[in-house]
C-alpha cells in the first residue's frame, strides 16, 4: 500500500522491509484542493492482503452553476460545466434589473461555492429619481458690463449627471426615443453645463431626473438673478442759463442742447420736465431729466432757466 499521488497515508505501524504486518492500519489524505476518491481506510487483513482498494487524489470541482432570469453568469463555464477550486464567477443583469445578493462567488477547496447564502438574482429595478436643486443664485455685473459669467452649482440626484440612459428606458409619446438619451435635462439646455455668460435679468433654470428603468421623474428649479446695481451716466448736462426780454417781447422761444444718457445695459425711460423750444415768459423754470434702466437705477440732469427782462 502506497500514499496516492498529491496525498498522504498515516499507518498505525512502520514498514518492516517492505511489508506492514498484519493489522496495521492506514489512513489517506488529499493535499489542498484535491478530494480523496476511494476508501479513507485500509486495514492489513490476517491472509495478509489489504481490506480496500489504494485511494487516488483528484482535483476538486464546484456543481454547474445555474441560469439566471434577467442575468448573466460569466464567464459561461461557469454555467456549461463543472469548475475548478479557485473559479470566479460573476452575475450581470440586464438593464431594468439589479443584482439582490453578493454578484461574485468563488470555488472553494470544499467543493462548494462561497458566499454559501442564497444564490444572486436580478430583480426588477425600481429607482425612483430624485433632484434636488441649488438655492436661487444671485451675481452682480461688473462696472460697466452687460453680462456676467455665471458658474451653478450642481444639483443633488441619485441618477448619474453624465451616463446616457439606455434606449429602452426613454419613451417619447408611448414609443421609445433613442435620440433623446440623458438621465439628467436641463431648461435652458445651457444650464446641463453648469455655466454661462447671461444678460441683467432673472432666468428660470430646472432640471428633470429620469429613471433609468421607468418613465418616473423628478423636477428642480431655481432662479439664476444677474442684478445690475450701476446707475446710468449723463454727458452734457447744461448749465443753468438766463434769457433775457426784450422790451417789446412778452415771450421768447428757449432751447438747448440736451443731456445724453448711457447705460451699460439700456436706459429704458427718460423723463423730462421741460421741452427745448417752448415759449417762455419772465420768470423761474427749473429743468429736470430723469434717465432709468430696467432696474430702476436712475441719473438725473438738472438746471435752472431764468428769463428776465430787460432793466
């Protein structure tokens, strides 16, 4: 009787010679990863023969893996035949669907695949969206600018900002729209880049999560305010000035030249109290010129005209 190949055999007696006598007892072992075939015993009869056959030592195997509904297992060995101790084997489901349990088992040197637990399965996927947006942004332009560079802040969702959903999950009117592919869209579609160069005024920004796997969705919004604080500017300005009556006059047609306002965005009203070329007669008229932009920031021009008569 000899140890199998890969194995171990502990006897109960020592060899005398080249024989055990009669009694002896033999055990057998398999070194790691292998699994004893045959009897793990053998005891030395009295007719002085062997009471089983040598044991061999064979490489150990994890069962056939079964399919999965909605899955994959990979790679296909591990579903088309016996394993190897060692052997990964992974669980992919298809797109809906999500892996319940541990996606990953392993051949151990029991035979046996780990996790012991239940096997993995795909489930049906069920993630509602959710979004959640920023508070309302506010910048200010800058000294005479119109517009203003506005970096947002990126809105908390649990579906991914950049991924493309895949065909299946996007219906457009009850029928699937490959041409419209995003987890995450945004109004003004500038707003998905989370910057842009926007005029004074106030601009409703949203977002709309989708599921990946339903036609559930989720909706933020916000306002992005560019605020313009710079009052216009007034050029020419007159100054106060005097006119005076003839002695056969009673009136007399007064004009000047008018201020000219600027703004950085626009001047949306002028208001002026007095119009270049009006008939006048002796007395005190003071001139005022209002000029205001969409925000209500205002410049005003203001001089005093005095017609008098002659002494």
């Amino acid at each position: 009787m000899v140890a199998p190949l890969h194995g171990e055999m502990t006897c109960s007696h020592t060899l005398v010679g080249d024989a055990y006598r009669r009694g002896t007892s033999c055990s057998f072992t398999c070194a790691l990863g292998l699994s004893l075939h045959g009897s793990h015993n053998a005891t030395c009869l009295p007719a002085g023969v062997w009471s089983a056959s040598p044991a061999t030592c064979r490489a150990r195997k994890c069962s056939v893996l079964a399919e999965v509904d909605h899955g994959r297992v990979l790679p296909k060995r591990c579903t088309g035949r016996t394993t190897g101790v060692g052997q990964h084997c992974y669980l992919t489901c298809s797109p809906g669907y999500r892996v319940v349990g541990n996606p990953v088992r392993t051949c151990q040197t029991s035979g046996l695949w780990s996790p012991e637990a239940s096997s993995p399965y795909c489930e049906k996927d069920s993630l509602k969206p959710f979004i959640q947006c920023p508070g309302d942004v506010q910048v200010d332009l800058a000294p005479h600018q119109s517009s203003a560079h506005v970096r947002l802040p990126q809105p908390k969702a649990n579906v991914d900002w950049f991924r493309s959903v895949p065909s299946v999950a996007r219906t457009r009117g009850g029928s699937r729209d490959p041409e419209d592919p995003r987890y995450v869209d945004a109004a003004p579609e500038w707003a998905k880049q989370l910057e842009a160069d926007l005029p004074a005024g106030k601009t409703s920004v949203s977002f709309v999560a989708r599921s990946p796997v339903s036609e559930e969705t989720a909706t933020c919004s916000f306002t992005v305010e560019v605020r313009d604080k710079e009052e216009p500017q007034v050029f020419r300005c007159p100054k106060s000035f005097t006119v005076v009556l003839t002695e056969s006059q009673v009136t007399t047609k007064v004009s000047w030249r008018e201020p000219f306002f600027k703004d950085n965005v626009e001047v949306s009203h002028l208001w002026k109290s007095l119009e270049p070329g009006r008939h006048l007669t002796a007395g005190t008229y003071p001139v005022h010129y209002v000029a205001m932009d969409p925000f209500r920031n205002r410049a005003k021009c203001s001089f005093v005209i005095t017609v008098q008569r002659e002494f």
